[in-house]
C-alpha cells in the first residue's frame, strides 16, 4: 500500500488566527502527544503581537543552532545533546515570557506541560513558514532547518514500536508492517540487510515495513533493504529517511502556496507584516555593534588591519578589503558591510577615518574625504545624527542583501560568485588543496552559503575544533565570530609555537 498523508492546507495567517488585542491562553481541547508533526493543518490560536513574535524568534534559535552545528560538522550524540539542549531553553513555556498568559494551569502537570509546549512548537512553526516563504533562498533554508528538526525527532522514538506506530497514525502514513508469517519466510533475505543489528533470534520481535522500492530509492541505493517484486523490505530503524523525504516534499509544496499568499495576508495584518517581512534578518547571536569587542591585547588599527585581513578575516571581509586597497576606494554598500565589520571587530572611530583616509586619498584629496566620508564613519560609530550604535551585518543579512552590481565588492562570495570565478579565487588565495577547495565549492553548488564559509574557515584552520577555549560559535552565521574565532586560533598556535600557514590576499 502506498504511503499516503494529508494534504497540507495552505500555510495562510489570518487576525483571528494569529493575533488579538490582549494575550489569552491557547485552546486545551485538541489532543497533543508528541512534539513530532507534519504540520498539515493550521491551528486556530489567538496569540498577542508579543507572543507572536517571540515564539517566532525561539523557534529561529532553535533552527540557527541547527545550522550552527552543521557548520562544524557535529554529528551523532553531540548533536543531539546540543539540540535538545536548545530545545529546553526555547520552545517552552518556562523560558518564554509572552507565553505566560497560557497560565490558566498554576501547576501544569507534565502532561498538561507538554501539551502547551507543542501548542507554542506548532504555533512558531507556521509563523516562521509564513516568513520563510518568500522567496527560493529562504524556502530552502527552511526546508533544510525543518528537516534536521524533524529527523531529530523522528529519530528518538524509533526504538519504540508502539510510539512510532502512534506518530504514524498521527500523520496519517500508511505503510504495511510486514508480518510475522512473512518475516519468517523472508528470514533470509531480511538478517541479511547490511547492519540491520537483528540477530536470528530477535527477528521475530523485530519490524519490518513494506514499502514501494522508489520511495526507498537511497536505501537500496546503499544496499540497505531487501527488494523483491517492486517492494522494499525496511528494518524499522530506516524507515526515517522514507518519512523525512515524505515531510520535505509536503512542506516544500506548502512554502510554495504560502508564498502566493503572503501578500494578500499581509494585506490583512499590517501589524504582523513587518515581523514577518523581517523575521530572516533578524541575528540572535552575539551583537558585536553594542558589546565590547576589542581584541584582546592587540588593536585593530589602520596599521595592523593589512596582516588581520591576511590572516583572520572571512572571504566577504577580506575582498572589500583587497576591493578597497586595489581601487583606493569602496562604494556605499562595501563601505557599510565594511566599516561595520571593523567597527564590531573593535577599531575606533579614530583609527577607521585613519585607515580609509589612507587608502582613499591615494584618489582625492584629504579635504575631499573629510567632506564625502569622514560624517558617515563618524555615523556608522554612533558619533553624529541620532547617536545610534549600529551593529555589523550577520551573515544572513549579506547573503539576502542586494547583490553587488558593477564596481561593487560588498556580498557573500559563496552566494554571489559564479562557481568559476570562486574556483579561481580560492586557488589564487591558496586556500586549502584541491580537494578541499572542491568541498567548499560542493556547499556553494548546493546553495549551502554559510556552510561552504563554515568548510572555508575549517580548511584555514587546521586543528581548531581541539583547540582549548576557542569558541567557534556563529562561525559561518557572522563575518564577526568568524573573525574572532581566527584571531583566537592563530594567538594559540603562535602561544604553542604552532606553525602558520599563510593566505594570499587578492588586490589584482
């Protein structure tokens, strides 16, 4: 029988659905059990402005962390541990502040516990698929979040039968479980599938789920299922890859309808529309515009800034660098994805009209910097017009950005050059070998931005994940940690009299 699910309807936000006035507790009348879910039907939940928005950005915690821990290649139990870690701190009640108007419970049971927890799971989820629908970039950085998400989940109640057999009903998937007759005349075929881990005796209390071979195609691709008459005979252990497929495909087609729709919701909720219009720009990591964040005993001034772009600065970061050297010049755009990087990697005010003064008067005189540029530096700092800190650009908001036109440097290489020309690039720069600038260009052929900047800094760093104290957070979600994460790298190995390998810096 095929596997079969609900059709999603389409993702669409209304007032009465989304948002009220005042908070009020969500409905407890529908049924919760597990925080596992194809999503395939709108919930009606009122939520206020404030809870609308913060469900919304512990759910994009949740999901950036997953993208987080991709990028440095963290797999098996130490993703799991990490995930559900940030799972506890975000999507529940006890760390959401708005979603204290869901107290109509002064002391939840865990059940009762659990069933607001996966009321605020299913509420984020739609509100964020209603953000994230835009456009093809941000579909698939969804999708790909979601998933890992999903089979996250779906991983940890594999090893109960009868919790599995529940989610199945729950979504609606219908696969035959092979039965106990059959098991026993498959005997053979079926103990020897390739590291099923079950032995002669336990096949008898082991699953088995019969599926259409192309809707198991990696599977016995990998050899990883027995194939007879047309059908896939899958260990129940394996069956996640089936299902997982089956959410990508349903969500995916949901993005696409609620991209059509987006403007007339829009329409209809003023209020909600500029959340969700800027719900993917919004950066929850470290805000290196309003912290302290000078480097530690060394200054990043206009006479060091030459060695720290040779050596500690992402691929973004270090084009507008050599962009700048090479032209005496940046235009608007460069200047702020720039100057803000500076300014959160901890140059003054003083030294960033130093720096570009330098390299810009090589074209015009220092009467004319001072009265094109020196106001707008002195701005970026929060030393002139309204005074405001402004933070550097993450990573999401570069890549999303306007893509850079002729004469401009600004942009995320990984996004906005051709696969050829980043080719060249990185063999110039002499970033890695071959193999390695091949696993970096496989990330940006997948329009996976961020990891192939995640692969380009590992390839630069050798060793750095075992590199006592260094926290690589945010790198590959922000040029900043990127930075920052260098500069704490190559102090160790300078400290442990490491040897360094140095990167070419392109000013042709």
């Amino acid at each position: 029988m095929n596997a079969v699910q609900k059709s999603p309807g389409p993702p669409s936000l209304t007032t009465s659905r989304y948002i009220k006035e005042e908070p009020s507790a969500l409905s407890s009348s529908s049924s919760v059990e597990a925080p596992l879910d194809f999503y395939a039907e709108i919930p009606s939940y009122e939520l206020s402005l404030d809870e609308f928005e913060e469900f919304a950005l512990a759910r994009l915690k949740v999901l950036r962390k997953i993208e987080e821990l991709r990028a440095q290649n963290i797999t098996g139990a130490e993703f799991r541990t990490n995930l559900e870690s940030t799972l506890k701190e975000n999507l529940t009640t006890q760390n959401l502040t708005a979603s204290k108007s869901f107290g109509t419970i002064a002391k939840p049971s865990a059940k009762e516990q659990s069933k607001l927890n996966n009321k605020i799971d299913t509420a984020s989820h739609f509100i964020l698929r209603a953000a994230y629908c835009r456009t093809e970039d941000l579909r698939r950085w969804f999708l790909t979040q979601e998933c890992a998400l999903f089979r996250f989940r779906l991983d940890k109640i594999l090893t109960s039968s009868s919790a599995f057999r529940a989610f199945l009903v729950k979504a609606d998937l219908h696969f035959d479980r092979v039965s106990d007759l059959e098991k026993e005349r498959l005997r053979e075929f079926l103990l020897s599938i390739p590291n099923s881990n079950v032995s002669p005796g336990e096949l008898s209390v082991s699953v088995f789920y019969q599926v259409p071979f192309v809707q198991a195609l990696d599977l016995v691709a990998k050899r990883l299922c027995y194939v007879h008459d047309g059908m896939a005979y899958v260990p129940q252990s394996r069956m996640v890859s089936i299902i997982v497929a089956k959410y990508r495909m349903a969500l995916s087609k949901s993005l696409v309808r609620a991209a059509l729709s987006f403007g007339e919701v829009t329409e209809e909720n003023e209020r909600i529309a500029p959340l969700l219009k800027s719900m993917n720009s919004q950066y929850l990591g470290r805000d290196y515009g309003k912290e302290d964040t000078p480097l530690e005993n060394d200054e990043l001034t206009a006479n060091t800034v030459d060695s720290y772009a040779k050596q500690s600065m992402p691929l973004c970061m270090s084009q507008l660098h050599a962009g700048m050297k090479r032209d005496s010049k940046l235009k608007h755009q460069g200047r702020l994805q720039y100057g803000l990087f500076l300014k959160g990697g901890g140059m003054s005010t003083e030294e960033h009209l130093a720096f570009f003064q330098r390299v810009f008067t090589k074209i015009m005189t220092t009467e004319q910097f001072n009265k094109n540029y020196s106001y707008n530096i002195r701005h970026m700092h929060g030393q002139e017009g309204k005074r405001a800190s402004y933070s550097p650009y993450s990573c999401m908001k570069i890549i999303l950005g306007n893509p850079p036109q002729g004469g401009e440097s600004h942009g995320c290489p990984f996004r906005h050059y051709d696969d050829s020309s980043l080719s060249s690039l990185l063999t110039k720069l002499n970033v890695g070998s071959a193999s390695d600038r091949s696993a970096i260009l496989a990330q940006k052929k997948a329009r996976n931005y961020q990891l192939a900047c995640a692969k380009h800094f590992e390839v630069m760093h050798p060793g750095a994940a075992s590199v006592e104290g260094l926290s690589m957070n945010g790198v590959g979600n922000h040029p900043n940690a990127w930075f920052a994460a260098s500069v704490g790298y190559h102090k160790a190995k300078n400290i442990n009299g490491g040897e360094e390998k140095d990167m070419v810096i392109d000013e042709a």
